[in-house]
C-alpha cells in the first residue's frame, strides 16, 4: 500500500477502514433481504416467457385458490408509467397489455410464503398473442411495423449527430486514416447481493386509513425511487419514506429504479401488508440494466507524428426493451471522446436501438467503455502505422489543461501524463517489451471518466448534494448525509471529511445516511458523483459549524477566528502545539479522560465532562487550547445544539456547450487512468492468460488510499472480466447463461496480480483536491489486454470478450487455416437442454411458440470475429 | 408441507425449531433463528456467499437440508459468521478484512470469513497458491480478491503475533 504523502491532515489521506466494516465481517450489519416486518409476506414475479406478445387475459383465479395466497398483482393495478430519465417513462410496474422481452414482469403473487407463492406461479394463466420480434439492433433499426414501444418508429429509442470542429478537414491533413468495425458485447453488473425490497404502509392516525409508505429497499438511489413510486403509486413524496439498509454492490445495476421495487410497493398496498421480495440470481441477470452489446464503426485519422487530427465514432447500442438510461448512455459514449487526449475535430453519429431483450442500463464506466476499447485499439493499430512506441503516441496527443475540449468539456486538473509515466517505469515498457518471446507481450491504454454529472438528469437549479450538520451536548458530530453508500465507502468518505474539517476523531463521527426521512437530498450513487459532490456538501456543512465553534473558542483563547486551529479533539491558538489530546484533556480535567470508561458517580463521562469545563470556563482566564468538547459547549452556550449546513451546485463553467444532449458529458472534474497490461497468448488453443496490470489512476486527492486502491482494482479487475469471460449469451432472445458460474464472474484463480498506483493532481474544486476513483480504470484494462494481445500474437481482436473461440479464429485467420466451428450440430432450438440444471422458470417444457415473423425462424449472419 | 421440530447447534447454542423437512440449512438459519449473516447469491451453490463451517469444514448451506444436520452426540457443530468473533473482539481476520480494503460492500466477506477461517484452522501458515486456490469457491464483484490477500496475510500474522503473547503470559504465569 501506498503510504500516505501529506501530514498536513490529520484524517485525510490516511488509510482508514471502512465505517461499516465491522458489521460486514460479523454479518451484524444488515442488507435488504435480512429485514423482515411482523406480518410480512413474500412476493413473486411471474416473468413472461415470450419476447414480444400481446398479453390477451391473465387468468389468476387458480393461485388464487391455492391456500396460503394472499393476492396476485397485475398490471392494471398500477398502470402509471415510470422510467429514470424523464424522456424515458416507458415502464409500467407489471405488463400493461404487452410483454416487450423474456423474463417481463407479468404478474406477482403474494403469498405466505416464498414456496407457496413459487407454486402459485405455475398456476396463473396468461394468454399471450406473439408479435415479431427483435434481437439484432440493425435488423430492429429496419423494422416498419409492431414496435415495441408505439411512440418509438423503427425501434430507434434516440439517435444523436454532433460534429465538433471539422472532421473532413482533419481527415484531409491526416497521414494515416484507420476505419474499423468494433463489437463489444453484452456484460451486467452481477452484484453479489440480489436486488430486494420490503415494503410495508403504516395507517395514519388522522384518516384511520392507509398512511405512510416505507420502502427499504437495496438502491443507489433512494430519492429517485422515492419519486417514481410517488408517480406510480399517485402519492405525494412526503408520505413515502425509502431507506437505503447496507447494500451488496450496485456497479449502476441498482441506480435506477428495478421493477421489483416497484412491485413490492403495490403488492403491499393490494396485500394490505408488508411485503418482501427478493430476486434470485437469475432474476437478477433478466433485470439486468448493464452495459449494452454496442456496435462501434470508428475512423480515426493521425499525422506522421503521431498527432490525430479528427475521429468519427458511429456507435449502435443494442439497448433492450426499454430506455432506462440509453439516453443518456448513447450521449457518454460520444462525449467522452473528449476530454482525454487532444482531438481537434470530432463527428458523432450515436443511436440507442430497442429490442426484445432485457433493458441495458447505466453500468461502471457508463457508456464510455465500449468507446474506449476500439478507440484505444485504434490508437495503437495507427502508431504501429506510423512506426511509434503505444506510449509515445498517447503522450503526443495530451491535453494542455486548463482548457475547454472542442466538445465543450473543461478540464483542470490532468494527471494523465504523470499516469502513463508511472506504468511505463514500473511495467519496464521499454525494455521488456522486445524481449517478451513468442506468445507474450505488453499493451498500453489509457481511460478517463467524469466526476459526477454537471448537469443532472433531472433538470433543475437545485443542489445535487445536500447535508447537515449536529453537534449537541454529547459533543458527538452526527452528519446527515443523502449519499448512498454501496460499499464504495461515502460513509467513511463523509466520516473523514467531517472529521477533517472539525478536527476531531473519527470515532466522534456518526453518519447517518440515505434515509429519506432524515437527510437531505443528494440525486444518488451514480456517475461516480458522490466524493465530489456529496463530499464537497459535507465539507460545507462541516465549515458552516466550525464557523460557529470558533467563533465562540476565539473568545475563550483571545485571539482572532482565523487564528483559531481544530485537529485531532484540540482547539488551539495558532503558534501554539495542538499537544496530544489525552494530555489536554488531563490538564483541563485532572482525570484519565478515556471515552467510555464511567465515572465514579456512575454518570456517563460526558456529562461530567460539560459540568467540570463549564464550572472551569468560569474559573479561568484567556487559555491557549482546549477540548473539542469545550469548544463545542462554549458555542452551543446560547443557542443549544449546533447544526451546520452545506450542498454542492456544479458551477455553470463545468456545464459543458449549448448543443442538443450537450448536457451529458460535462463534469466538475475528470479522472484518469493508464495501464499496462502483460498477457501470454497460447496459440494452440487461443487462451490469454493475463500475467498483470499496472494501473495508475489520478483521483485528484486519495482522501483513503486503501479505498482508493479497492475501487481501482476493483474496476481494472471488472474490465478484465469484460475483456476475456463476461458475456450474454443470447439465442433468439433468451438468456443462456444467467448463472454466477455460466456468465462466467472471475474467480480468485481467474484474476490476475493488479497493482494500483495512485497519482494525485490535486483538483481546484475537489474536496480536498478529490475527484473521481471508482469507474475510471475499467475502460482502459479492455483495449490493455487486446492490445497486449496484438503484441504477443499479432491478432487484433476487434470483438469483446477475447475468449478462446474468438482468439483461435483470429490466429487460424491470420494463419490462413480454416475455422473450428466448436458449437458445431448443437441444437439451438432446444434450449431447455442447456438450462435444466438453473431452473428456468419459462422454459420448463413450456418451449418457444413465437410469430411467424420471429428471428428464431430464419438463419442468423456469422458473427464478427477478429481479423 | 408438516413442520418438524428439530434441533441444531449453532456457534455453541442449541435451538430447536419447527421447520419443514425440506428446509435448506441457509433459509433455517436466516428465517428462523435470524442468523441472517450468511447470505444467498445465488440459485446454484456457485457464489461462497452462504458458507458456514460443520464441523470445522466449509459447506455451502444453501445447499444443505436442515433436519440433515441436527445435533447429535458432538457431530454437527455449526459456525456461521456470527460465531467468529473472538472473547468480545473481532477475530484478526476481521480486523485485517476492514484494515486491508478486503470487503467492500460486504456482501461476500461472511462467506470469505468462513472459508479463510477454515483454511487457516486447517493451515496456519498457507502459501500464496493456497490461499488462492481455497478463496476459488467464493466469488466477490468488489474486490478483485487483491487486498483480500493483503488483509489474510496481515492476519496470520497479527494471529502469530497474539499467539507469540499468549505463550509468553503462559510462561509468566
Ligand atoms: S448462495 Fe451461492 S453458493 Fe450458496
Ligand atoms: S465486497 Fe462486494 S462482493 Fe465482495
């Protein structure tokens, strides 16, 4: 680990573990699913089998009669539509009329239990009437008729032109023009925990009827959902209460609103009872919401000397049955374009497909990813063109900050270049990378990723982080904070900032977070907005009190506020040695000031504590330091406790141009990452083995290294999945893989040594210089390996994941040898074969009867290989 | 389904519950004695999530039938997560899992505490290639295992470290 390089902190900076550790590895603390209500019942959704069908009748009076049934929700009980984004209202908590995908929310039985309500599933019947279907964006792009969502010709949910500068221009002047066509795959965030929400209305006492709804439910997002279901539901926000509990990882899959979150709320209000449910696993991958199969056509065009001169992305997302965030992640995937290196001149033509398959979402590193991998291959195919080092050709095109891209992105603090410096050194790039041997080699990519979003996805002139601030007699600072912690850790993050800012201990710190009730809005975990934003908010707040305590310690020190320091529980006169807390507070008391030990009398210490340093306070004169706690009673003399506020507005300089979706893209602040990554590549049987990654991200300030470090690891580690396993494996719009083993998440054996530097730019507006850490790195480690891949064997992949099949081809290829057809005579109509063992719900012998129309009935195109 | 009554010993107390004969151990011990420590990750025995030790021995519990592990003349004895902390103190290992970044949002690290604490009862001083290999069954999305690694070395030898205490306090007295 790194050691820490400023002491001008006390708490920033230092490795400190995580708040909420301790009830994570004694399984005290609590995730969704391990809360239960008196009287609660279980739910269960009957997912449609068909990919695009007309719903003619549900007919539920058979599960009705099953003992132990308490009720069956449908569609028409909540038939408001909903959706993240505002343009996008699309979605109905169950199935209003028509099924868009297999494994659509039909129907949910409200059982007794979890066993009775499964069996209650096997006796709803749905007559479905089946319309043709889409699987492959640029056949749905074609389509003409039954679109999945009316309002939305040719399946095309948007579609995007931006041009920056002048891209034909560029071209014309370019030595080296490479065209491409790059395919990234479909990949999800498989979060450990399963999505689970409980929900449960209390009777208000005024009306005696139905009052109060609380939703606990596993989010990135508690107010957004607090808003949908408010909508679905038609109730005002402030009868709905949603509480974050510990959440099992998000990744962007718990960052908009999941239909069983909706779900359970209207079944609880049918049930007229608490209602949980819980997805298991294979739910999880239907609901899915990860990072679409995307389709990149990329052109870039470089000089001699390596400088590029214009690129030109057209990128097809094939995003699902609904727009969750394909407006938004189309917007990224042409944005971030900009804001790494120096590009003159850009064209963008984007669009978000529909098609019958699950939604596709915001996922870690949203929308940029995809982008990244072809670009960054790119890259490296022209300095092969041009005979330059991968390195020297990246450092040629660095940005020179402070500056505004031609996209309108303003960027101020860039540790790139420091990034690329650090792996190159510790990789030996230059002089390992000839002599490797047969079958290894080293590649070179570099990632970057916003800070939050500028502009929010809801438009207003709101805050998007808010938090307060009390301190009362106890002398414990207790910070009220909307950030929702997924275990990247905002708790400990506000926790140090708090602690920073006032210096005190962290164990005087108590976070409360995430509780619509009781703190104030921040717009949630996404888009790695949290350190930035909610961190800023907190230390404003936390200013906003200091204020307060100093003034009132100015006077008990006689000097002036700007003279008076806080670190570490001592409030000091400056000039003077803040002396180790226990010291000071032995002075002021005359006793061992041990936080928890009781006194004599038996009162807690604190109490005793306030009496003793008033009784002091009046005894003494002017005194060169005191006790956090003195200070603290000092200020609250008058006014009782304190409270202190602060929020976070990004300013109008970050917000990016005027042109149409130019509000995504701009942040505050952007991170940056550079890789190296050292593979073998056997070429008998086309498997890569990743040796390491050197990853080095600038994340501004490292308020926590070790988290800094987990995240960027985690991230490099989750790009590695996307580059060599991960992926869906569809066949006319059926999952085949929705299992942890058969999506293939790396195990220990799989994942490889990641070292993680980190390298701080210090941002301008960061708290404490913070920006962005846990996103940024996942781009780079894709285009890493497969450039890293050309090194070793001279094949570019052109098509994530690399696994066997497609590195093989690609070497056959280059080689001139014919392909193995590995997936020869398997039958792929007889899907229930292969999935027998995962319990499918809607193939247990029930088969596909589909329209005439269905892809399933006509023969697909080869798929696209490396070359 | 009739419910039986059954008895279990867990983390050294007994329990005797009502459940239905076909109850897996993992939904006995979250539903009905609220151990709700171990988690479910998955529908296939795949994830590590819901590891417990019988017996000193890590098994998956999700997929195990309660009334098949009833106490019985000393066999069956079972710790879950909860049982791991030590005389009023986290164990070392989760000390070093929170000091060392080795849980993130947590939802693993009761199946990797069960699984590395077998490990170390059944090998105190594991290899790197152990350590790896024996971490194979559980699966995180955080971590990418590294600073789990760095968190299980810190404890074996703040583990030695302790040991190296006790033993002299045992040749004081
Ligand atoms: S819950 Fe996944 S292995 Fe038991
Ligand atoms: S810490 Fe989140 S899954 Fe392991």
């Amino acid at each position: 680990m790194s050691e820490p390089k400023k002491s001008e902190f006390s708490v920033i900076g230092k490795p400190v573990a995580l708040v909420d550790s301790a009830g994570k590895s004694t399984g005290q603390g609590k995730y969704a699913d391990d809360l239960s209500a008196p009287g609660m019942l279980i739910g269960k959704i009957l997912h449609s089998h068909l990919p695009h069908a007309l719903i003619k009748k549900i007919d539920a009076s058979r599960a009705l009669a099953l003992e132990g049934v308490v009720t069956v929700v449908i569609g028409k009980d909540a038939p408001n539509t909903y959706g993240i984004l505002p343009v996008g209202h699309d979605e109905t908590a169950l199935a209003v009329g028509k099924v868009r995908y297999v494994g659509d929310n039909v129907a949910c039985v409200v059982a007794e239990s979890e066993s009775i309500a499964e069996a209650a599933l096997e006796l709803i019947d749905v007559e479905y009437e089946p319309l043709p279907a889409w699987f492959d964006p640029e056949d749905s792009m074609k389509s003409q008729s039954n679109f999945i969502h009316e309002q939305r010709p040719n399946n095309i949910e948007k579609d995007y032109h931006h041009v920056f500068g002048d891209p034909d221009a560029g071209f014309a002047v370019a030595d080296v023009v490479l065209e491409g066509r790059y395919i990234a795959n479909e990949v999800t965030h498989a979060a450990m925990e399963p999505h689970c929400t409980l929900a449960a209305f209390e009777f208000d006492s005024q009306t005696g009827r139905e009052g109060r709804l609380t939703v606990q439910s596993s989010t990135q997002v508690p107010y957004y959902l607090q808003h949908k279901l408010s909508i679905v539901l038609d109730m005002p926000m402030s009868q709905i209460r949603v509480i974050k509990p510990l959440v099992g990882g998000g990744f962007g899959g718990k960052s908009e609103i999941i239909p069983l979150e909706i779900i359970a709320a209207v079944a609880a209000r049918k049930a007229k009872a608490p209602v949980k449910i819980t997805y298991t696993r294979e739910e999880v991958f239907l609901a899915h919401r990860g990072r679409p199969r995307t389709i990149i056509d990329l052109k870039t065009g470089v000089k001699k000397d390596g400088s590029i001169t214009a690129v030109a992305a057209k990128v097809i997302q094939d995003g699902g049955a609904y727009c969750s965030y394909g407006v938004v992640t189309i917007l990224y995937s042409g944005a971030l374009l900009g804001a790494l290196y120096d590009i003159p001149n850009i064209k963008y033509d984007g669009f978000r497909v529909l098609t019958n398959k699950p939604a596709c979402g915001a996922m870690r590193g949203h929308g940029t990813v995809n982008v990244r991998f072809a670009f960054e291959s790119q890259l490296d195919e022209l300095a092969g063109k041009i005979n330059m080092d991968p390195v020297s050709i990246r450092r040629k095109n660095l940005l020179k900050p402070p500056c505004i891209t031609v996209n309108g992105l303003r960027v101020q603090s860039y540790g790139l270049p420091e990034c690329i410096d650090v792996v190159a050194r510790e990789s030996k790039w230059a002089e390992r990378r000839t002599k490797l041997g047969k079958g290894r080699g080293l590649g070179m990519a570099c990632s970057h990723y916003v800070s939050g979003a500028a502009s929010s996805i809801i438009r207003s002139d709101m805050p998007h982080s808010t938090v307060n601030i009390k301190i009362d007699r106890d002398g414990g600072v207790i910070v009220y904070t909307g950030a929702s912690d997924i275990g990247q850790g905002s708790d400990t993050m506000v926790a140090q900032i708090a602690a920073e800012v006032l210096g005190c201990k962290m164990n005087r710190i108590k976070v409360v977070a995430a509780d619509t009730d009781l703190t104030p809005v921040d717009i949630g975990s996404y888009s790695s907005r949290v350190t930035f934003m909610n961190g800023n908010a907190t230390m404003r707040a936390a200013e906003d009190i200091k204020k307060r305590i100093v003034a009132a310690a100015a006077k008990k020190l006689a000097c002036a506020p700007e003279d008076v320091l806080m670190r570490d529980n001592i409030v000091y006169k400056r000039g003077v040695e803040p002396v180790e807390s226990k010291s000071i507070l032995q002075k002021v008391l005359g006793t061992s000031p041990s936080d928890k030990a009781p006194t004599v009398s038996g009162h807690v210490e604190g109490q005793i504590l306030r009496g003793s340093v008033q009784q002091k306070r009046k005894d003494e004169g002017p005194k060169e330091r005191m006790s956090f706690e003195e200070a603290v009673t000092s200020a609250m003399d008058n006014t009782g406790a304190l409270s202190g506020t602060g929020s976070y507005a990004p300013p109008v300089e970050a917000k990016g141009g005027k042109h149409k979706g130019g509000g995504v893209g701009p942040s505050p602040a952007y991170s940056y990452s550079a890789q190296v990554a050292d593979v073998s590549v056997d070429e008998e049987t086309g498997e890569v083995t990743v040796h390491k990654i050197w990853a080095a991200h600038d994340c501004g300030r490292a308020l926590n290294p070790v988290s800094v470090e987990g995240q960027v690891i985690g991230s490099v580690w989750m790009g590695l999945g996307q580059a060599l396993q991960e992926e869906f494996v569809w066949k006319d719009g059926l999952l085949m893989n929705p299992t942890m083993l058969e999506y293939k998440s790396p195990s220990s054996t799989e994942s490889p040594e990641i070292e993680c530097f980190i390298v701080e730019s210090i941002d301008p507006e960061g708290p404490f210089g913070a920006k962005e850490a846990s996103e940024g790195s996942l781009a780079a480690a894709i285009p890493a390996v497969a450039n890293a891949i050309y090194d070793a064997v001279g094949v570019r992949m052109r098509e994530s994941p690399f696994t066997p099949e497609r590195v093989l081809a690609a070497i056959r290829a280059k080689n001139g040898q014919k392909k193995i057809e590995m997936t020869n005579r398997v039958d792929p109509t007889a899907p229930h074969k292969l999935r027998e063992h995962g319990g499918s719900l809607w193939f247990k012998g029930r088969g596909p009867q589909r329209h005439a129309d269905d892809p399933s009935r006509k023969t697909t195109a080869e798929p696209v290989a490396g070359d | 389904m009739k419910k039986e009554l059954i008895e279990l010993k867990v983390n050294g107390r007994r329990h005797e519950v009502a459940i239905e004969p076909s109850k897996l151990l993992l939904d006995t011990l979250r539903e009905d004695l609220g151990l709700t420590g171990s988690k479910r990750g998955c529908d296939d025995s795949s994830c590590g999530a819901c590891t417990i030790q019988v017996d000193g021995t890590p098994m998956l519990s999700c997929t195990m039938v309660a009334a098949s592990y009833q106490c019985d003349n000393g066999a069956h004895e079972i710790t879950t997560v909860e049982g791991v902390a030590e005389h009023g103190a986290l164990a070392a290992i989760q000390k070093a899992y929170g000091d060392w970044g080795g849980s993130q949002c947590g939802f693993c690290t009761p199946g990797f505490m069960m699984t590395v604490r077998a490990l170390l009862q059944r090998n105190p001083e594991p290899s790197d290639e152990d350590i790896r290999h024996s971490l194979s069954g559980n699966l995180c999305r955080c971590t990418g295992y590294t600073q789990m690694y760095q968190a299980i070395k810190a404890a074996i030898l703040a583990e030695q470290k302790g040991m190296a205490r006790g033993n002299e306090r045992t040749e004081e007295e």
